[in-house]
C-alpha cells in the first residue's frame, strides 16, 4: 500500500489541496518522461 494517495489507512490524509498539488506534480512528471520517450522513439525511426 502507499502508491495511492489516502490508500494507506496508517499514513496521515492529505488534504484535498494537498492531493491536488501531489496529482499535478505527478502529471508534470509523467508528461516531462513521456516527452524524453517520444523524443527517442523519433531519433530511432530516423
């Protein structure tokens, strides 16, 4: 347990500001690695 924010009955509750502040970070993070993976899938097709 603990990948999902709240998941975990032990860890404390973020607040929904905190949740939404951790699930905007995480997406910048994931966009930033999806666009390092799309711009080598293109230098490969070269």
């Amino acid at each position: 347990m603990g990948a999902v924010p709240g998941a975990d009955p032990y860890a404390p509750q973020m607040t929904r500001e905190q949740e939404l502040d951790f699930l905007r970070n995480q997406a910048g993070a994931l966009e930033s690695e999806l666009d390092v993976i799309m711009k080598r899938l293109e230098e490969l097709r070269k």
